[in-house]
C-alpha cells in the first residue's frame, strides 16, 4: 500500500470502529482532491473524545446533575462606606502599576457564530457606535489605546477567531490599518472546532464531502491559548494577567485596573464581573457556591427554588449575575491547558444544522436537528484558587449585542452608550436635554480616546468650551 492508503485504510478504521461509516457514504462520487481533504477533517477528529461525548449527552443522556448544597457566592459589593472606597482605590493603585509594568494582555474571544444576531461577518466588525458607526472592535482598539496613553506602555490584544470567521476577521483589521494600534501589538489565532452529530449520535454531513463543525465553545480559548503557542508569547513579553472580554459587549473597560488590583492583590487564579440580575428570571448565569468552590450555574439550569429564592431584606438570594468578564492569571491556564485532555467539561447545545440528505441534497432545517459540543469559559472557576467577584454598575460596563431585535440587541446597547454618554455629561457640568420618558433627547457618543471617563470629559469640555447639547454629538480622538 501506499503511505497514502495506508493513511485512507487507518482512517477507515476509526470511523468504522467509531460507527460512524456512514459519512463515506458519497465517497464513490467524489473526486480524489475532495477525497483527500474529507481524510484530513476526519484524521482531525479525536473518536475517542467524540465516542465519551456522544454515549453522555446522546444515547445515555441522564439529567444535568448540579453542583451539591449551592449557597450564594461572596463577592466585593458596590462601594457604600468610605473603608470600601479605600479598598477600591488601592486596588485601582495596584492594577495601574502592574498595568504600567507591562503585565497585562487583552484578550477577546471572537469566535462564536452570531446566529441570533444573524449578521453577515465578524460580530467585531458590527457597527454599534449610536453616532460615529464605529464597529465593535474598534470601540476596543480605542479604549487599549487610551490605556496605551495612559501608562505608558503597549498591551497586547490576543483575539481568538475560528475557522469561520478568522480570514474576515484579520482582513477586516487590515483594511482598517488595525484601528491604528500596532500591528505587532495583536495576535489572532484559532480556537478548536468540534464535529456536530444528529440526535442518534451519528455524525452530520454538511457537504458530502465535509462533516459540520462548529466551534467548541468560549471555553476552547484555554486550550486554544496553549495550543497556539499564544500562552508562550504571553510568557516571552513577561504578561501575567489576561483581561478576558467578549466580542460583544460596547460597555467593557477591555483593561480596568480595579479589577486586575483586586485579583492580583488576592492572588486569584480567575476573577469574574457580576452584575445583579434585573430578575430572578434574567438568562444570566448565577454565582454559587458549592463546597467552597465557585460556579457559574447557567439560568436553565438553576431551579426555580433557588432562582426565586429571597433572603429576609427581600433581596436575592442569589443576586450574582455572570457578565463575562474575567481576568486570568496566566500560571493557572497554563495549568488548565497542559494536561493531556481538555480540563473543561463539554456541554450539549441543540441547534439547527445545515446538512445533506441521504441523497446529497442540502437541507437547512427549521427546528433543532443536531447537537454542538460546547465548553464554557466559566466552568474553569471550579477549580480556580481565591476566585474574586467584583460587583459592577451594569449600566456602565455590560450591553451586550446578541439578539437581532429586543432585549440585548444593537438598539438597547446603543441606548445603554448614549446614557452613559450623558451621565458624563451631567457630571461634567453640562446639562443634557431628555425627553418625557427621561432619555437623552440626542445621541451622543464619546470615543475612549476623546474621554475615558466624566473626569477626563470635563477637561475637555473646559478646552473646548461646550456649554450645552444641541444636536446629535460624537466626540472623537480629533476633538482632542
Ligand atoms: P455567545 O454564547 O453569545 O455566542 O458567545 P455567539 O456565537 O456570539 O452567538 P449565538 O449564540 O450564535 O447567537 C459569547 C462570546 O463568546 C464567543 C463569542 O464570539 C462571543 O464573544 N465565542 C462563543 C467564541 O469565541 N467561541 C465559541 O465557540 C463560542
């Protein structure tokens, strides 16, 4: 045999002895460039992990078993006294200086497929900005660069893409001169993908010569960080903390050097945001407790019992929402991505997949067919050492962009950008004229490099005078 049908007959053996033949099933019409390349995605699949993954979440499916005795988490809540203001800003002063001392990476996970957003591209290339129409990713580029300024120093921005989307997303980049950061200064690289399977467990063809993959999750970003040699790169430029953010989401501080003070000063492995929930219903994953390890339970899966659960004040009694905002201590993903199988728990996620009937006609199905393997970034708290929660103002740090229309969709963040907009304003001493229901009667918007905050707005009003707002307002770097 040659080294080539040796390679095609071991090939045929895994997928055999995984059940799973069924995908040559148009082998005799293919031709041999398609034939080479369909060997290739399945030598890629790991039928041993897919075998475990299907048998747990397939064919013997049991209920989703909780963490034990789930107690609400401890967390840093909102400064009320003037002792919690003090502990905030030696935290602000800690993070600063380790921020100026070049130990800090951004780090976006970009990867997901957007589909309830249903736009056609990167999420980070949507355009958001209420006045400018700046896309998302550079409403980051902007705010590192203002962090740039501000310390002194350069932060690398690690960006994970995956196969979908990762050519866009650097062309998108390059087309806009990277937002004017240095190029050197941001890394893309690719996340893990994972095959789909139907709801008997067999793998699903997209094409006839392609099997459908879908990325395997945000939590892939640990071993993708490993894998892709970006943790070494990390460790050659001497960053110790990673700023994780979500593409989507205007509102993050990507660097906010409370948070990174309060984690280093804790000596963390990963610290997370919290928002508290605007209900007890709210599709945000909850903070618990569970032997004194730290969880994100998801919002279907939290029973009702605890979700509704109120303490005697009649507040929540599990108030800790999850925002997706983390910074981790490089040592300890490190840690996570070394061991030779992946640390974090897969998840089963029903969706709608794309595939070929058995006669090789595309079929776009209108309801859930298959299932995504999945991992989640917090599934890593578990079994992270001295885990803070910082609790945040949502209004000034969380809109994410998820939904087309409705709740969090592109409207409610611009929204959520203006207001915050005219709560600078009004800090700054300058009045904001507000409609009957309250809300800023024109949109205004101010980029990180203008003001990255109502201190640093109030500046720049002084220099350039303005006294009150009478139309639609962008106040860009050029206003500097
Ligand atoms: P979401 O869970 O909101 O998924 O991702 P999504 O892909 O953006 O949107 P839907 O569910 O298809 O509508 C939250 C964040 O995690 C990233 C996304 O890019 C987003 O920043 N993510 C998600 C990845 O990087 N990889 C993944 O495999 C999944």
């Amino acid at each position: 045999m040659t080294p080539a049908a040796q390679d095609e007959h071991a090939i045929r053996r895994r997928v055999a002895d995984a059940g799973q033949d069924h995908v040559f099933r148009f082998w005799n019409e293919l031709p041999e460039d398609s034939r080479r390349q369909f060997l290739e995605q399945l030598a890629e699949v790991d039928f041993e992990e897919l075998g475990e993954l299907i048998a747990e979440h397939v064919t013997n499916r049991r209920p989703i078993a909780l963490p034990p005795d789930l107690e609400p988490a401890p967390y840093i809540a909102l400064p009320v006294t003037e002792d919690d203001q003090r502990r905030r800003e030696r935290a602000r002063q800690i993070g600063e200086e380790i921020l100026a001392s070049n130990k800090v990476a951004a780090f976006t996970v970009a990867g997901g497929q957007g589909t309830r957003l249903g736009y056609d591209g990167p999420k980070g290339a949507f355009t958001v900005g209420p006045v400018s129409g700046r896309p998302l990713f550079q409403i980051f580029a902007e705010s590192l660069g203002a962090a740039r300024r501000a310390y002194g120093v350069s932060i690398p921005w690690y960006i994970m893409t995956s196969r979908a989307n990762d050519r866009e997303t650097r062309d998108f980049f390059d087309a806009h001169n990277c937002f004017n950061l240095a190029r050197t200064e941001i890394k893309f690289f690719t996340q893990g993908m994972m095959p789909a399977v139907d709801k008997q467990g067999k793998l699903i063809l997209a094409r006839k010569d392609s099997l459908a993959w879908s990325p395997d999750g945000h939590g892939g970003s640990i071993r993708a960080l490993a894998r892709s040699g970006m943790l070494a790169d990390m460790a050659a430029r001497g960053i110790e903390y990673i700023s994780y953010f979500q593409v989507d989401n205007p509102l993050v501080p990507p660097v906010d050097p409370v948070f990174i003070g309060f984690h280093a000063e804790a000596r963390s492995d990963m610290s997370s945001k919290m928002a508290r929930k605007r209900d007890p219903k709210e599709k945000i994953g909850a903070f618990c407790l569970s032997h004194g390890r730290l969880h994100v339970i998801e919002y279907s899966d939290l029973p009702d019992t605890l979700a509704m659960a109120r303490n005697p004040d009649g507040g929540l009694k599990f108030p800790a929402g999850s925002i997706a905002i983390h910074i981790l201590s490089r040592s300890f993903v490190e840690r996570l991505g070394s061991g030779k199988r992946f640390a974090l728990p897969f998840h089963r996620a029903e969706k709608k997949i794309a595939y070929v009937d058995e006669k090789g006609n595309p079929q776009t199905p209108s309801q859930p067919n298959g299932i995504k393997f999945e991992t989640f970034v917090f599934d890593a708290l578990p079994m992270a050492e001295r885990p803070v929660v910082l609790e945040i103002e949502r209004q000034h740090e969380f809109s994410p962009v998820k939904n087309a229309t409705g709740e969090d969709s592109p409207d409610m963040a611009r929204r959520d950008m203006i207001r915050m907009a005219a709560e600078w304003f009004e800090q700054a001493g300058v009045p904001v004229p507000r409609d009957a229901g309250g809300e800023p009667k024109f949109k205004i918007e101010i980029s990180p490099l203008a003001a990255r905050n109502a201190e640093e707005l109030k500046a720049l009003i002084a220099r350039q005078g303005i006294r009150g707002i009478g139309g639609d307002l962008y106040i860009g770097p050029e206003d500097v």
